[in-house]
C-alpha cells in the first residue's frame, strides 16, 4: 500500500526526532510516552485505510500491556486487542492487513481478536493475561464496549483474589531474582528482567493495580506507600533505564535488553560521559546505571514492607505465615523484616551493627527504613563506630554462615564503603576485559559466597578444617581486588590499602601477615597451575619457594577456587580445578618429603588409581592396569576420577576396534559446555588436525589438555561449547563434528559449518609473547596472550609445524574475548629448543597473526 510506504517513512524520520530530544532530556519515560503516541497515530491512520478496504463495525481496538500504560521502548511488543462482537469474514482480512502492516512498519506486534466473554476466560486461565489487559488503553472504535471490558476485567481482578493474583506475581519476580543472582552488578547487565531492572518496576505496578486498584506511581503517595521523595527517585531511575534500554535498541536493531560492553561504549559516547584522568566516561556511566539499579531495589523493598505480612512470608520467605515476634530487647521483626524498636539516635549508634548480625543469624530481611537509615547517617556511623562493633563487622565477614545477603546490604546502604574507602574506591567499578561477568565489588562479595558453597563438599570442608588463620582467608578474599585500576599492580596496591584498613579493623597480627600475603600472592597459584606443567619438579619448586608452608598452599588453593568462581558462571569448570588440584597436591608433598624425582608426587597418583580402580569392573580393571605404563604421571592428576574412568572406557573401545580415530563426548552436569575426547596415533601435525576439524565445524575451544602415551598414542581432551555458547549435546551436531575430524586427521576434505550467529565485535586486546627456557629441563614454553578470533589456535598450531616444532603439551585457556595459550614445545629431535635464531623466529611469526 502506497499508504503504508508513506507512514514507514514518516514513523522513522518522527523516531529519529525522538532520539535526537532523548540525548538532550535522558528522560526515557517521556521518550517511550511520546514513541506511544507516535506509533497511535500510525495504527489510527492504518486501521481507517484498511476499513475502506475491510469494512469493519461494532469493534474496539484497544493497546495492552506496556503498549497500554505508555511505555513502548522502540523494539518493545506493540499488543493489541481487537474486541468485537460478532464474527464475520472481513476480521481475519482486517487482523491480517493490520498485522502486516505493522511488521512492515519494523514494529514487533501481537494483535488478540476476541470477544469480552472471551478475554476474560483467557483471563481467568493465565496471570500474565490478566496482567497484560489490566493496563489498556481505547485507541479507535467503540468506546462504550471498550468501557464494558475494563469494568469486566476490574470485577473479575476482584472475583480471582486480589491478594493471590498479587502472589502469583511476586512469586515470578522471586523465580527471577533467583536466577539472576549477581545480574545487578553484572558487566553486561539485563536492564529489564536483572535484579533492580524495568520488570522491578513493573511489578510494582501490577501488585498496585491489584491491591490498590492505582495505575500510577503518583497515586501510591497518598496511600502511604511511598513519599514523594521516593516516587521522584523511582522516576528518575525508572527514566534512566529507559533511556539505556532506547539506544539498546535502537543499536542492537531488536528487542534484546542485555547491555553489552560494545553498547555502553557507544551510549556512554551518545550520552557526553567524557573521559577524565582518573575515570572514563563510560566508566561513570556504569556507575551512574549501578546506582540507579540500586535505588530501584531499594524502593522495591520498601514497596515489600507495605504489602500483608502473611503476603511476603509465603512468597519472599518461602515458608508458611508466621506471626510478627519479638527478637531480643532492641529488635523487632514485622511483616518478616527486621529492624531497631528505637531508632533515637544514640539507640541506634550503638546497635546498628547488630541489625546486620542478627539478620545473618537469623536468616531475616532487614526493613528497607532501617537500611534507608543507615545510608542517610553512614558519616556518623562512620564517627561513632568503635572497636567492639568493627570486631562484629569481622564476625559477619567469617561467619559460618552465607554473608552474601548481608554484605549486599552493607554494600548498597554504601556503609562498607564509608567505612572502608579503599573498598568504596571499586564500588560499580567494571572490568572491560569480556572476563570478568561483575563489576569489581560485587565479584568480592561474591568469593564469599562460594566459599560458603565450597565447604559443603567434604573435599573442600577438610582442607578448609587444617587452615589455622580462617580469618585471614575470609578477610583477604573480600578486599584482594580493592587495588584494581590503582597506580602499580592491583596485587601490591591491594596490599598497601589493606595494611591502611588494618588500623581500623581488629585482626590478630598472625591473621594480618597472612592477608597481606595472599592479596600480594592471590595470582600465583592460577598463574602456575594455568601456565605451566603443575607436575614438572622445576615448576613446583618455584611455586613452594614462594608458597612455603601448607597453610599457605591451603589457603591459596581455596582462594584461587573462590576468586575464579566468583568471575562468572562455569569460569571454574573441572579443567581448571583439576590443574589448581595439581598444583595443590604436588606442592604440599614436595614439602613434606622434598623433589624426590622417583618418589614425587607417587602417593597422590597411587591414590587415584586406587580409587579409579576400585570403581570399574574386573574387564576395565584388568584393562587399566594393562595400560598403566604407557600413560604418562601427568594424566592421572589431569582429570578427576570419574573422567579418568569414562577416558579408559573410550580407550579400550579406540584399542579394540583398531580405529584410526576415536571420538567421544562428556556432558556431566553442565548445560554450558561439553569435554571432547580425542584419542588417534600420534605423529608430526596431529594437534594441528584435530583443531582444524574442530574450528571447521564452528567449535569454540575453552580449554585442553594433550596427553602423549609412551606408545605413540595420544589422548586430546578439549572443552568446547558451540556458536550459541551451549554445550553440544544434540546428536546431529556431535555427528557432524565427528566426521570433520575423522576427514581432518585423515586428510580428506572437510564440511565447513556456517557461523548462524553474528559476531559481536571485539575488544581490542594487546598482544603479547612470553617464551620461557628456564623453567623445565626438558622443553621450551611460549606463553601466548592475545584477543580471541576465529581459526586463531589452527594458525598458531601451522607455524609451530611449518618450523617443524612438535607440540608436547597444550593449555588452551579463553577467557571471554582473551586467550592465554601454553604450549611447550621441542625441536626435531624432541629436545628442548636451544636454537636462539628459532627461538626468536618462531615468536615474530607469531606476533604477525596474532
């Protein structure tokens, strides 16, 4: 239609002018209100030039959901709702011609065509539909019926059960919560669906529209809900994440809510956060939407407090009603929060810190005004604090307990910071290094967390048992990182900004010593294990002239587990612990009985094979023992003993059907990636192969680990996920990349597999090439830091074979868009490389395609 050609082009240029006013107000509800009345004006103009062609009457054309409330972002659902009263042939034409009309307008539309009678069973079927016709709007067509349906779906509101309707949409925003766990300080947050996101908001309006019959957030003052002060916090914010969630669709050209790195690089630029010396302007951004998702939380729990006690206890707490009751002279918990009887200030000086405490041992939320309070008077708090209640703020960090939730509470009351600044000085800060998934304060909360998660395996529980400083280990994870983006080493200024709030914070001197010690240290055990062989005896040497004792080596080896849990989801997956483990077992013994190269590390590998041994049948049992002199000592530390099991599994198969190749997958309980477990005759190039099949069928390679037999077999284990970061786990996909290896590793040709998904671009990443001839007897290390790309590993891998390298072991480490590569490597004679010229040829071949 001629017509519709000419309202695209009116509807872009009319967008265009928004976005242009968005950059100057930031005020995204306007935006959306006025990108509202833009697009009524499109459906109006449509639907009248489709009735000329479709005549149509008794109908109503109404907008629901955030198309109703006026908050259409530029890639948000446009919902409509055709209520007619009797069926005819020309609806479906009409539906149809507006449907499509609209999707060629680029807008993303879902019209329901249904009588009153209709919707409202629809309705009383799903909470999301009641939901959705709740917040309407008449757009074209007849009123009075229009009139009739809202009063229809207010009395059936009113029928279903204000306060079940109410539960059922606070027990969705606890399910998502749940999963989101971390997402409000995340490096790529969710604007919508994250903790302290749009759908927070959201929620709060829904609830209010059942419970309180209020559309607006105006209205929720004069019930008591909130102040005016507060609804002009929750508008200020609620403006600012629109704001961000407009250009995040504007750029992205789809619906997508996640910020992305590339994305708060362009709309901190479209916003004028300009660089400063000490902070980039996209730096102040995040922290500007860090605050704003805060605040928005905030309220949130402040909008919790107001609901019916029995309401909050069934879906926030999870458990059945329970009676408001006292708790001690000085506390009180009502509607399931806790909070002070008296807050007079003197009262409330003195007992502040045991709000938190008692929170902690009692697993109770604290009452949104204590924690409002707490932030107005964080500088005389910070006055008044005394020895006796920092020693309760160390209590809270050692607890037994999970801190999590109390120290997020002491974080965003930003008391943790008032009282220590050199912690406040990371607060909302973010890491562009694709890495790292939080901004940096939350990542320290967070390695508490999973501590408290590790000590529930038996495994970790006894070495955290034969740490003596508890304390130091707690206190150094929550402020390892607090020296990140400082003048020198984040290590080395972390320490010297401990060592300052150690004149406020009472530890013992031995607990101190140790802190220090393992902020200074806390990339060692990650560096060695990750980039060197954690079983060669020069290695573990080096290591335990540093890490001397096993209450370091305990400690560290805790820590290093706790510090890359916390950098992101499956960051710690078992290839990185079974190197960590490694290092951990080889260095303690090494210090109970020295470098004895016969002996070293024997009664840790006799262990395991006891135990892998005593958990196979008699055929593999008889099988393994077979086969124990061809593996070398490294592989059985390389993997846990259920992975050694089901790698014996796939070797006897590979030795008894006499195949060129063998290839099996490994999906334990990991929905994120998948161990991929090659084994073939080994011969000059074979890495090389076995790595084009799998960068050919779009394969991304996390990690491996290449283990070469005495009998010139070869065991290659490679942790992958595919293009969609999903483990591979559909049949099709595994038979495909079984047949590109088989035809790599026997020269045939290859499928190629199209990449589906667009790639995102990169951050740029300096490279850089450390080669190490010092540390091994036996082979030569280069050490490859570089941004990740595709077929990257394969050209590394050609060069080494062109200059007629052989390959002895591989570490492939990606870290998001980074890659950290370890290949030891010797010469023709499978000596280690002396050759100074090769040496030194080998690393600008390198440099070039990096």
């Amino acid at each position: 239609m001629k017509k519709a050609l000419e309202l695209k082009k009116k509807y872009l240029n009319e967008r265009e002018k928004l976005f242009d006013a968005l950059i100057k107000s930031n005020d995204g509800v306007n935006f959306n209100k006025n990108h509202t009345q833009l697009v009524d004006r499109i459906v109006k103009a449509l639907v009248k030039e489709i009735l000329n062609h479709s005549p149509v009457s008794n109908f109503s054309l109404i907008a629901v959901g955030g198309y109703g409330r006026q908050d259409l972002s530029p890639k948000s659902d446009v919902d409509l709702l055709f209520l007619y009263q009797k069926s005819n042939k020309n609806i479906r034409e009409f539906i149809t011609a507006l449907n499509n009309s609209l999707w060629d307008l680029g807008l993303e539309v879902g019209i329901s065509f249904l009588t009153i009678k209709q919707a409202i069973i629809d309705s009383k079927k799903d909470i999301k539909t009641v939901t959705k016709f709740a917040e309407s709007r008449h757009l074209i067509g007849d009123y009075e019926q229009y009139g009739e349906f809202v009063r229809s779906i207010k009395i059936l509101i009113g029928k279903l059960n204000t306060l079940k309707l109410s539960e059922k949409k606070l027990f969705e925003l606890v399910d998502r919560h749940e999963y989101y766990l971390g997402i409000k300080s995340n490096l790529e947050p969710q604007i919508k669906e994250g903790i302290g996101g749009l759908r927070d908001i959201h929620t709060i309006l829904w609830i209010s529209i059942f419970m309180f019959n209020i559309n607006k957030l105006e209205d929720l003052s004069q019930i008591n809900i909130f102040t005016s002060k507060e609804i002009k916090e929750l508008r200020t914010a609620w403006k600012f994440l629109l704001t961000v969630r407009a250009f995040i669709h504007l750029f992205n050209d789809n619906k997508g809510d996640t910020l992305s790195i590339e994305n708060q690089l362009k709309i901190s630029k479209k916003l004028s956060y300009r660089n400063a010396k000490k902070e980039k302007g996209v730096e102040r951004f995040m922290k500007h939407l860090f605050v704003n998702i805060a605040k928005i939380e905030s309220l949130l729990n402040t909008f919790y407090s107001k609901l019916p006690e029995d309401l909050i206890i069934k879906t926030i707490y999870k458990s059945k009603p329970t009676r408001t009751k006292p708790l001690g002279k000085q506390f009180v918990v009502e509607k399931g929060f806790l909070h002070l009887k008296n807050y007079e200030s003197k009262n409330f000086l003195k007992n502040w810190i045991s709000v938190f405490e008692t929170s902690l041992n009692y697993n109770l939320f604290i009452h949104p005004f204590f924690l409002k309070t707490v932030e107005e008077k964080k500088k005389v708090i910070k006055k008044s604090i005394n020895t006796e209640q920092y020693q309760t703020l160390v209590d809270i960090i050692v607890s037994k307990k999970n801190p999590i939730h109390v120290l997020r509470n002491l974080n965003d009351t930003k008391i943790l910071s008032e009282l220590f600044p050199e912690f406040g000085r990371v607060w909302g800060q973010v890491q562009f290094d694709i890495y790292h998934h939080y901004t940096t304060d939350e990542h320290l909360l967070l390695t508490l967390y999973h501590l408290n998660e590790l000590k529930k395996q038996s495994f970790y529980k006894e070495i955290y048992s034969r740490i003596s400083l508890k304390f130091a280990l707690h206190v150094a994870l929550l402020f390892h990182d607090i020296g990140k983006k400082g003048p020198k080493s984040h290590s080395i200024y972390g320490k010297e900004l401990t060592e300052k709030i150690f004149k406020r914070l009472p530890l013992r001197d031995e607990d101190q010593e140790m802190v220090l010690w393992l902020i200074e240290n806390h990339l060692l055990m990650s560096d060695i294990a990750f980039k060197n062989d954690p079983q060669d005896p020069d290695v573990i040497a080096s290591f335990t002239s540093i890490a001397n004792t096993p209450e370091k080596i305990n400690s560290l080896f805790l820590f290093t587990l706790c510090d890359i849990a916390a950098v992101g989801p499956n960051i710690l997956n078992e290839w990185r612990i079974s190197l960590l483990r490694s290092l951990l077992y080889n260095s303690r013994d090494f210090l109970q009985r020295g470098l004895d190269t016969i002996s070293y590390s024997s009664a840790v590998q006799d262990s395991i094979k006891t135990n892998v041994l005593r958990n196979v049948d008699k055929s593999m049992n008889s099988f393994i023992q077979k086969n124990m002199s061809e593996l070398p000592s490294l592989f059985w530390e390389a993997f846990s003993s259920r992975m050694i099991i089901d790698i014996f599994k796939f070797y006897k198969k590979y030795s008894d059907n006499k195949k060129s190749i063998e290839v099996n997958f490994l999906n334990y309980e990991n929905n994120e990636y998948s161990a991929i477990v090659v084994i073939c005759n080994n011969r000059s190039g074979i890495l090389k192969d076995i790595v084009q099949g799998l960068s050919f069928s779009q394969i991304n390679i996390l990690g491996s680990r290449v283990i070469s037999l005495n009998n010139n077999d070869v065991i290659d284990v490679f942790w992958v996920c595919n293009s969609a970061q999903k483990a591979l786990k559909e049949k099709n996909e595994q038979n495909r990349l079984v047949q590109n290896l088989i035809a790599s590793v026997e020269g045939l040709e290859i499928e190629v597999v199209s990449d589906l998904l667009n790639i995102k671009s990169k951050l740029e990443v300096l490279p850089k090439i450390t080669v190490d001839n010092k540390m091994s007897k036996n082979v030569t290390t280069y050490q490859i830091l570089s941004g990740d790309r595709k077929g990257l590993l394969m050209d590394i891998l050609n060069i080494f074979h062109k200059n007629h390298v052989s390959v002895q072991s591989a570490k492939i480490s990606t870290y998001g868009e980074k890659i950290f590569d370890t290949f030891q490597i010797t010469d023709i004679k499978n000596k280690k490389i002396k050759d100074a010229n090769l040496i030194k040829s080998l690393e600008k071949q390198l440099i070039k395609i990096l």
